[in-house]
C-alpha cells in the first residue's frame, strides 16, 4: 500500500505542476495569433495580398474602434459627429500600418509567451519576448499585450514595445498636436493620413 500511495503522491504532483505550468487563455490567444502576424508579414506573396490579409488578422486581434475613443481623448466630446468618423477612419488606417512597420522589423523571429499578469477580471497582461530563431546574441525584445475578454472574446487594447505602450504614446502625442493646432481634428486627420502614407512606403 505504501508503495501505491507513493506512486498516486508522485502522479498527483506531476498532474498539478502541469496544471500550474498550463498557459492561461489570454497567454494561448496572444500565441497563436501573434504567430499568426509573423507567418503572414514573413509570406512570400504579392505585397498588397499580405496587406489585405495583415490587415484582416488586426481587425480581428484589436478593438480598433475602443483604442481610438482612447487615444482622442477628451477631444472627442467637444467635437462634430463627421470630425470624429473621419478621424476614426484615418486612426484605423493608422494603427494598421503602425502595427504592421513594428511586427516586420521582427520578421524571421518567433514569439515566447513568459507569462501574465491580471490586472482585473478579464484584463490581462500577456508578457513575451522576440527571439531570434538563429541564436543570435541580443537581449530578446520584451512585447507586452493587454487583452481584454468581452463577452467571451478576446482582444488586444494595447502593445508595449521595451517598456512603451503604443496607444498611450499616441494619446499623448495626439494630444500635444491638437494643442498645437487650435484643436481641430480636421488637421489631426491630415497629420494622421501623412504618417500613415510613410509607414506604407518603409513598408513596401
């Protein structure tokens, strides 16, 4: 019998730590679908192919609409309904092209998950690292996600790259142009359809 419960001891261990060492959800979704970007920005295809499809993987990775309602800011209360739908299109384009110049300076390099931190039920910090498949001798990059779970989705709200959150970098950068130009977010949408035109020239 002692010998029985040893083994049962030794099996309930081995099952438990596997269970603790698990991925958690939000650790899985970041995973697979980053790796997803990666296999798709390192494609062989026709260049405006693997656009359309990067753009459809971040539509369905981020909640673009929630990050641009952040990074306006208080300016969206004061403005017009057509000030704000044209700046939400130009933002989408914007962030698709921004996330796509930051993912392909990583191309050929593969994602590690180094685990998680809930900030609150649903609110997930995913921590990983890029880390060149090659042994090349760098500090790995250290790209953190925040994931929220919506009604059992889940989507990125944010991105840091080496300790900088993208959205609120651009909140605040947003913010300090405004206050620059009178706040008119006409001439935000200008500014942001001109940045957008130079990520896709590097890009292509």
């Amino acid at each position: 019998m002692s010998k029985l419960l040893a083994l049962v001891t030794i099996a309930f261990a081995l099952v438990t730590g596997s269970v603790a060492q698990a991925a958690t959800p939000a650790e899985s979704f970041v995973a697979t679908n980053i790796d997803k970007g990666l296999q798709i920005l390192n494609g062989k295809g026709p260049s405006a192919q693997r656009n359309a499809q990067f753009q459809s993987f971040l539509e369905n990775l981020t909640d673009i609409p929630r990050i641009a309602r952040f990074t306006l800011g208080n300016a969206r209360r004061a403005a017009s309904d057509s000030d704000v739908a044209s700046f939400d299109a130009a933002f989408k384009s914007y962030a698709q092209a921004v996330y796509q110049s930051r993912l392909a300076q990583y191309t050929g390099q593969t994602l590690k998950v180094t685990g998680s931190t809930e900030r609150a039920p649903g609110d997930t910090i995913v921590k990983t690292a890029l880390v060149d498949p090659q042994g090349a001798e760098q500090q790995p990059l250290e790209v953190d996600f925040r994931v929220l779970s919506d009604k059992g989705r889940m989507v990125v709200i944010d991105v840091s790259i080496a300790g900088v959150w993208l959205a609120i970098e651009e909140r605040d950068q947003f913010s300090a142009f405004l206050s620059q130009h009178n706040g008119s977010i006409p001439a935000l949408v200008t500014h942001l359809n001109q940045l957008t035109a130079q990520l896709r020239a590097k890009i292509q």
